[in-house]
C-alpha cells in the first residue's frame, strides 16, 4: 500500500549560484559521506556533472521528505538520507541514524527515480508499506 508520494523539481542554475556564494559548506550541508565523496569525483571530471549530482540529490531528498509526510524536520535531515546507485545505475535510498530506525519501525520502503537536464533536476519518491513478514 502507499504510505506517500513525493515529487521535486530544482532549478540548477539557482543551485550552481548557492553553491557559488557558500562553497562546499552547501554541498557538505546537503549531502551525505558517500553522496559527497561522488559528488567531489564528478565535479573533478566536470563542475557541470557534479553540480547536476548535487541537484538530483538535493531535489530527491526534498521529494522523499513530502513523500514521508514530514518535510525536513527530524528525524529528516539532509545527511541521515542518501541517495545512492547501485552498479545497474539505478537510484536507491540510503537512511541513517535516528531516520532510518524511524522509517523501519513502520515498515516502510521507498522508491526512487531521478532525472536532470541543462537548466533543471527532477525527482520522484514512492514510499510504500511492507506487508508483514
């Protein structure tokens, strides 16, 4: 059954000009250990790749916030939630800390799709319930 659905679109070029005015303090803000090792290795190979890594990342955890019904208040925050790939490239998410025990006391699992283009990233989350075991 679906617990939520979240969607979110991020304009990149206000994001690059963030990042421009606050440096890596917003990309350190906003992403988790993992996300932001990806993140300083596509920005090294091209500023425009990891700014769009940057985008589709921060515009997920916006649609996974809405899709859980929270929005970014706790146990939501930006570093306790990651959004990963598998080596298929497909998108996942990742939960830590007091989120994830959150999110797994009420047995919940969340799906993810991300997309980017020149000027804008966008996101899709479903947050389904899991049938007991």
């Amino acid at each position: 059954m679906i617990h939520g659905i979240g969607t979110d679109i991020c304009d990149i070029r206000r994001l690059r000009a963030t990042l421009e005015r606050r440096g890596d303090r917003f990309a350190e803000k906003v992403l988790g250990p993992a996300e932001l090792q990806v993140f300083h290795v596509r920005r090294a190979r091209a500023e425009v790749r990891g700014i769009a890594f940057l985008a589709t990342r921060f515009s997920a955890k916006e649609a996974f916030s809405k899709a859980i019904g929270m929005g970014m208040r706790m146990p939501m925050t930006w570093r306790a939630c990651e959004i990963l790939n598998h080596p298929s490239g497909a998108p996942y998410i990742r939960l830590h800390g007091a989120l994830a025990d959150w999110f797994s006391e009420r047995g919940l699992r969340a799906h993810v799709t991300v997309t980017d283009e020149t000027d804008y990233a966008a996101t899709f989350v479903v947050v389904e319930t899991q049938p007991p075991a």
